[in-house]
C-alpha cells in the first residue's frame, strides 16, 4: 500500500469518516476512490488537491509519515501494525 493511500485512511479514521462517505463526498465510488489514490502510488496533482481540500489539510499532509504502519510477517504471513506514539 503506497504512503498517500495510508495517509488517506489515517486521516478518514481520525476524522470518523467511512471511505464510501468520502468517495460520495467527491463524487465517486468506493471503488473509483481506491484507484484514484493507487495509481501506482502516484496519483495526479488535480486528484490529491480534491482529496486534501476534502479532508480540510494542506496538501503535504498527504505526504507525512503515516503513524501506523502495517507489515506482514515473512514466515507466517501475520499482519502486524505498528503505531507511531
């Protein structure tokens, strides 16, 4: 997962926002939401400005270091998160 698509559902979570309600708020589906924010972690300049403008950040917070981070474990495939404190 890219760092702009960790950021993103970071920032909904803090803010209680479910990704439907944010993909309805930018006039898209959940769906068209994901690959807006995928696009091989690049996602064009016009797609990041509607996404901080919706979200009410600057455009760099986008970017911040996402202070949890999830890794799967090489042996046993475990999802681990860790959060920054």
């Amino acid at each position: 997962m890219n760092k702009v698509k960790l950021r993103v559902k970071e920032l909904l979570k803090e803010k209680g926002i479910t990704q439907k309600e944010f993909a309805e708020k930018l006039g898209m589906t959940e769906v068209g939401l994901s690959k807006a924010i995928n696009e091989d972690g690049n996602p064009p300049l016009k797609r990041l400005i509607e996404i901080a403008d919706a979200l009410e950040v600057e455009i760099t917070e986008l970017f911040a270091t996402p202070k949890q981070s999830t890794f799967s474990c090489p042996k046993c495939g475990a999802n681990l998160a860790i959060t920054e404190v």
